[in-house]
C-alpha cells in the first residue's frame, strides 16, 4: 500500500529530476542506486529513507523540505485552486516547452509570450456567448 506522503514524495521527486532533464538512470547512478529503485521511489511503492532523500535532494540541487512542499494544511488551503497548475508541471510536454522558450533569446522569447497571450481566448466574446 501506498502511503499519501510517500506518493506526494515520489512526484515531487519525478518533477525535478524531469525539469533538470535526468534520466532515472543518471540520477540513480548519482547517488548509487539502480533506476528501479528511483521508479519505485517516484510511484510511491518505496518509502525513501532520510539518508537517501537527503543524497536526492543534494543530488538534484534542492533543500529536503522540496519534497514536502504543499503537504501542509496551510499549504493544501492556498493551493486549493493550484491543483491544476501542479498537474501541467509534471507534465514532460510542460518541460519541454519550457526548456525550449529558455534556449531562445530574449526578444524571440517576448514575441512567443504575445503570441501565445493572443491566443487566449477572449473573456469579452466567452461572456457574449
């Protein structure tokens, strides 16, 4: 059986070794386990130890308290309406893209902000509809 913080670990885990652009296998190598154990650590079948959140956490570059962010009941209540946020960002497509706007150069990177800004849709046309 899983465990809620065990499952909140492990995605938090996955988002950040994605972000960074890891393989499971470099980051396992990085802390010298096999990348079974990182899938199962990211799935949230295994329980991952202080001594091993803590070489994790060294090894993706973040403090510990990482991994537990959002768990809080205060945290829970401001991100009520975040939920949504926190699913497209775990998203490898949301990663890509947002290494790709990061490869380009500042001003291509402002046209491809206003681009994507006007395609939002319109709030005055949904209204009216």
């Amino acid at each position: 059986m899983t465990n809620d913080i065990d499952l909140h670990v492990g995605k938090r885990l996955r988002r950040r070794r994605r972000l960074l652009g890891l393989t499971q296998q470099q980051l396992a190598e990085s802390v010298g386990i096999r990348f079974q154990q990182i899938q199962k650590y990211e799935c949230g079948a295994n329980r991952v130890s202080a001594s091993r959140l803590f070489e994790l956490a060294e090894a993706l570059d973040v403090p510990v308290q990482y991994f537990y962010e959002g768990l809080s009941q205060r945290d829970q209540a401001s991100n009520e309406g975040n939920s949504l946020a926190a699913d497209v960002l775990s998203q490898k497509e949301t990663v890509d893209l947002i290494r790709a706007y990061y490869r380009l150069g500042e001003r291509p990177r402002k046209r491809l902000l206003e681009l994507a800004k006007s395609l939002e849709p319109d709030e005055a046309a949904n209204d009216a509809a």
